[in-house]
C-alpha cells in the first residue's frame, strides 16, 4: 500500500502531459525509510499507523466515488483520489494524506536525482555549494 502511495506522491508528468511514475529505486527508497522509521517507534505508533493505512486504502469510494481499493487504481485515478484527498473540506483527510506524504518524501529526496534536483546535493553540510554563473545556467537549462 505504501508502494502505491509513493509511486502516486512522486509520479511526474512528460511534455505531452501523461503520467510517468518514479523509478522502482526512488519508490523502494521511499518506502524503506517509511518501514525503518515505523520499526523504531512505539507499539501504539506503529497501530495508529496501521489504521491510518487502512483507511487510505479503503476512502476511495468516499472521496472519489470509486469502488475499489487504492492500490488497484491506476495511476491517474490514484493521483486524482490523492488530490481529492488533499484538497477535502475535512482537514482529517488531508492529513490523512500529510501522514504518508511527508514520511514517503522524505527519503525519497535524500539521494540519486530527486536530491540534485532540490539543489542541495553537497558532499557535506560544511561544504559550500557552487553557484553557476548566469550564462552557464542559462545554457544548462536550454540544454535540459
């Protein structure tokens, strides 16, 4: 279940405006640093979390009228649940969602791409990060 969140959480869009889910490696990472960070908090953490994944799997016939689990959606009706989600009037639903999405990113952008992409892909904290010139990031970006 936590697979299929992530992969949703992350997915992107190409330049004609389809879904492209997240390599297997960032869902993997993602969910890996879910599983260790439940591993080592208390019982009740752990119950509560459980609930809540119950929950996640089951609301789509409440939120988009769908009735099937979240797991068996495909990707485009995954994200439109987890978008319903977010945006629901109730704030317990979207933070419903903030329960997985933080814990899920997290990890996700601590390594490969998904951290060279927030800018922030230092060998160390203490390092300083190189700024490009203007006309080099300029060129990176009509490159990219």
């Amino acid at each position: 279940m936590a697979w299929a969140a992530a992969e949703t959480i992350l997915c992107d869009e190409d330049d004609t405006g389809a879904l492209v889910p997240p390599g297997a490696g960032v869902c993997d990472r993602a969910v890996r640093g879910l599983d260790e960070s439940l591993a080592r908090s208390s019982s009740d953490l752990r119950r509560g979390f459980w609930v809540l994944s119950v929950l996640l799997e089951f609301l789509p016939f409440f939120v988009i009228l769908t009735p099937r689990r979240m797991t068996s959606l495909p990707l485009a009706r995954r994200l439109a649940y987890l978008e319903a989600l977010e945006n629901h009037r109730i704030g317990l639903l979207s933070m419903l969602l903030v329960a997985f999405k933080v814990p899920l990113c997290v990890p996700a952008f601590e390594e490969g791409e998904e951290l060279r992409g927030t800018g922030f892909d230092r060998a160390t904290l203490s390092t300083r990060r190189i700024m490009l010139a203007e006309g080099v990031r300029a060129s990176q970006e009509e490159a990219a």
